[in-house]
C-alpha cells in the first residue's frame, strides 16, 4: 500500500492562508503522488472555521507544545487570543491525518500552526524562532513524521524507504 501523506493545503495552490493566498510549492513529486491518491490535502485553520482572509497570528511564550498544554498563547495582530481556535485546528489536522491512515505530513512553515522548523516569535516583527506550530507539534507527538515544503528531498526519501519495506 502506498504512504498517504497529509499536506497543507496552501501548498497545493488553494488560497486558504491569512492573507487569501496560497504557498504553492507543487513540483512533479507533488503532482504524482496527488495523480495517485496518496494526498490527503487539508488546511488546520479553514477545518476549524477561521476565515479567509483573517489577522495574521503568532504564538506568545513558546511553541506549539506550550499551546496545547495551554502555557502559551496564539494571538492575532490586534492582540486578540485566538488560542482555543488553533488548538481545534490541531486536533483536526492529527484526525484528519488518522482517519486517512497518514503516517508522514507535509506542512507550511513558519505558520503558528503547520510550522515544523520555524514559527514567528510572536513580536510580529517578522522575527523567526526555532519551533513547531500547534498541529505540526500534535501530529509529531503522535508519531506522524512532519516535513517543511522546504524539506521535499528528504520526504521523498522517507516516502521511498516507507514504501520500499
């Protein structure tokens, strides 16, 4: 059976991000494996009824792990907590990924929620940290393997051993 991999949506070119855009980072890889059925393309923030557009939001005294035991906050650019919002995102994004059998995830970075390299500070200053998002950070405490659109060689490589054995 082939890997399914969950993969953000705004990577597939649908303009669910804060601002209305997309992140479009569809290569050939991505192309195939979406013509094989193995994508499961699903975007955190829309499943928990955040609109599009919405304020930009970043998480306040720490990382995506700190949020879902509540010790820190996400909060959009006019200060207002958006926090419960995004851990429902999370918890969506890691049902999502079980109810379709994925065991690999392919998700924005930097986003408070699918970052799994780097999330904004929480300075809206653009100033980037080392960290997981929410979902990113749920998935992974789950044993699903989360990759950055910036790490695809490696993703193919875990697909090709994965699929391999």
């Amino acid at each position: 059976m082939k890997t399914k991999i969950l993969v953000s949506a705004c990577l597939m070119g649908f303009k669910v991000r804060y601002n209305g855009s997309e992140k479009q980072a569809i290569e050939e890889t991505l192309a195939r494996w979406q013509q094989e059925g193995r994508l499961v393309i699903h975007c955190p923030e829309l499943a928990a009824g955040l609109p599009v557009p919405r304020l930009s939001a970043e998480i306040s005294g720490g990382n995506g792990m700190d949020v879902m035991q509540s010790t820190a906050h996400i909060i959009e650019s006019d200060g207002t907590d958006v926090t419960g919002h995004y851990q429902l995102a999370a918890w969506l994004a890691l049902r999502a990924a079980q109810d379709a059998g994925c065991h690999v995830a392919l998700l924005t970075d930097g986003s408070p929620t699918c970052g799994s390299r780097a999330i904004y500070d929480g300075s809206f200053s653009g100033q980037r940290q080392p960290g997981m998002g929410v979902a990113a950070a749920l998935l992974a405490e789950h044993g699903i393997k989360v990759f950055s659109e910036q790490e695809l060689p490696a993703l193919v490589a875990w697909i090709n051993a994965h699929d391999a054995a």
